[in-house]
C-alpha cells in the first residue's frame, strides 16, 4: 500500500480526490490550512496536518513515507488574482517552490499537479490541444503555467516522475455533502442568483457560437477526481513528464446550462442577456485523447448529472 500526500484535500475538489485515493488502497495525509477548506470534508480515515505549504518544515515532516503529492492547495479566484496579484504569487508559486524544495530534500519520486485551462488565455481554435501555445490572461492562470514549468524543471534535474492535470469547468458534487462552496463557477453562480431571487445572467449573446452564448467543457468533478487517481497510478507505474487536459471533449454553451437548470429546478430560470465580460473566449473545449491515451481514463458523466448533483448540494 502506498501513502500519498494531498495538499489541499479539505478543499472542494480535494475532498472528492481524498475519498477516491483512499478507495484505490492508497493511505492519504492531507495537507491544509483550512483557509478555504472544511475540515469536516477531510474523510476520517485519511490523516490531517493542517499547515501551509508555504511551511517546508512542515511540508517536509508530512512528506514522511510518502511516495506522491497530489498537488490542489492554491487560491483559484481569477478576478482577486488580478486585483492581488502578489498574493498569487505568494501562495501558488511560493507553494510550489515550497513543496517541490521538501520532495527534493526527501526524494519523494511521484507529483500530480493541479493546473488548469486558465493557461490557455484565449485561445485561437477549439478543442484545444495540449500543445497548443500557453498565452493565460490572468496572474492565476500565469501560476499555474510557472507551476507546471517548476515541476518540469526539477523532474529534468532528477527522477521525479509526473503529471499536470489542465482541469476544464469543473461542476457537480460526488455526494450532498460536497458542493462547491465558492461562488467562481458558473453553476454555483446560477443557484445563488435564484437563491437571492434575481435572474441569472448571461454574459454575451452575441459571440460567434451557435446561440451566441460562450461554449465551455464541463467535467463532473467525480470524474475530475477519478483523473487523480488514474494519474497517480501513472507516475508511480512509470517515469512520465506530461501535461493532460481533463475534460469531457464536449462543449455546452451558458444557454444550455441555464436549460439544464430550468429543467432541475422544474420552471424557467429566466435568464438574462447582458454585456460580454472583458477575457471570455467564445469557446474553449478540451482535446481529451491525449488523457484517454495515458491514463485510460474518461468522464462518465454529463451535464444533466452535474447540475443536478450541485442542486442536491447547494447549501
Ligand atoms: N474549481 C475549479 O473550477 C478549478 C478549475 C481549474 C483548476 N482548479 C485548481 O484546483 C485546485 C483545487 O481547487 P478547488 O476548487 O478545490 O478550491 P478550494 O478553494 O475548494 O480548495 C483549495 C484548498 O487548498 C487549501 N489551501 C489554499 N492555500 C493553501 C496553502 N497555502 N497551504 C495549504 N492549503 C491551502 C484551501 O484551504 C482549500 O482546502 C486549485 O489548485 C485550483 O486552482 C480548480
């Protein structure tokens, strides 16, 4: 049985990989500092050391026995990273040096790192591929592109064997009890909306896509997290440097999200057509085959099951 580290594990996707990781046979420490997780959602047979990355020392004590990292603890808000750039700086890149410097100093041999389609920025076709030109448009999406390079570059200097995973949209719940808390998301965005009793706003109608609303790839975050495990059983199976988008392969525009939710929530949501917001690509949907290939693994589930399983966990 191998043991693994989780950083950032009481987080929203955190605690769906916590229980998929233990489920594989694997033993879990997770590593959190609580500022946006729940300690609650850490399951009770996985350890807690609640402690920040940023804290090598601790890092490093955490590291003990440890084979892999599974690597989520990072601030995610696009919006707040332009206004705290620093910040960004501070906790995802700081993060990753941090930990990358105590996996070094014990030779842990295995990471899986959390990125994101945020460092694709705007790009010029869809889907996308991996090998498509990196071009982010905010200090967080430029964290995650540093991240992946740190990562690169130390695995280039000894063995270290790994993956990033460029996560799409992600959505859903794996039980009630794990929604998204936070409110980034266009899904969550949506219920809050109905919850105050407002319209739900969709933001530019006029992008060149079939309806005109914007088109993203939304993954269950259940099969997000099943990704995790398929990864970590890469890099501890062979010595792999590589870069893998997580998606579904198929576009939904924000219209037919709003669809999907008239149709969970039984009447019309009674969206609303506003103005385009500044650094939205018309569509960006993810080239799935090269994960599909690695990892022989794909998503099961579609949108009908992601908005209804937010539904079910909105709190
Ligand atoms: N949710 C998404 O749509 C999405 C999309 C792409 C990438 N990601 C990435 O996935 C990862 C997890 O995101 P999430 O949606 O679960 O967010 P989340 O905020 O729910 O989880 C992040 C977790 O990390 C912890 N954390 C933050 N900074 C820390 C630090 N310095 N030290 C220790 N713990 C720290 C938080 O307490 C929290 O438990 C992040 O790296 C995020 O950038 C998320």
């Amino acid at each position: 049985m191998s043991r693994w580290l989780l950083t950032g594990g009481a987080g929203y996707i955190g605690s769906h990989v916590a229980r998929d990781l233990l489920t594989s046979g694997r033993e879990v420490v997770v590593l959190d500092d609580l500022s946006s997780g729940i300690r609650e959602r850490v399951p009770g047979d996985a350890e807690l050391v609640v402690a920040s990355v940023l804290d090598t020392e601790a890092v490093r004590r955490a590291l003990e026995g440890v084979t892999g990292v599974v690597h989520l603890a990072a601030k995610k808000a696009v919006g707040e990273s332009v206004e705290m750039p620093l910040m960004y700086y501070r906790e995802n890149v700081g993060g990753v040096t941090s930990l990358l410097q105590a996996m070094d100093d014990v030779g842990t041999p295995c990471m899986v790192y959390s990125s994101s389609a945020a460092v694709y920025g705007e790009p010029p076709w869809s889907p996308i591929s991996e090998d498509s030109p990196l071009a982010p448009l905010s200090p967080y999406g430029e964290t995650k592109v540093i991240g992946e390079w740190m990562v690169r570059d130390v695995a280039a200097a000894r063995e270290l064997s790994w993956v990033a995973l460029r996560y799409f949209n992600v959505a859903g719940a794996g039980s009630p009890d794990l929604g998204d808390p936070s409110v980034n998301n266009l899904i969550p965005m949506v219920f809050r909306a109905l919850d105050q009793g407002e319209a739900p706003q969709i933001f530019g109608t006029d992008y060149p896509t079939p309806d005109g609303s914007c088109i993203r790839d939304y993954i269950h975050v259940s099969d997000l997290s099943a990704a995790h495990v398929a990864a970590a059983d890469l890099v501890e199976r062979e010595l792999v440097g590589v870069a893998l988008n997580v998606g579904t392969g198929v576009g939904s525009s924000v219209a037919e999200v709003m669809d999907a939710v008239s149709s969970v929530v039984g009447r019309d949501v009674g969206a609303v057509a506003v103005g385009r917001r500044a650094g939205d690509p018309p569509e960006l949907v993810a080239q799935v085959e090269r994960a599909q290939e690695m990892l022989g693994w794909s998503a099961q589930r579609g949108l009908a099951d992601m908005v209804e399983s937010a539904y079910a966990a909105r709190r």
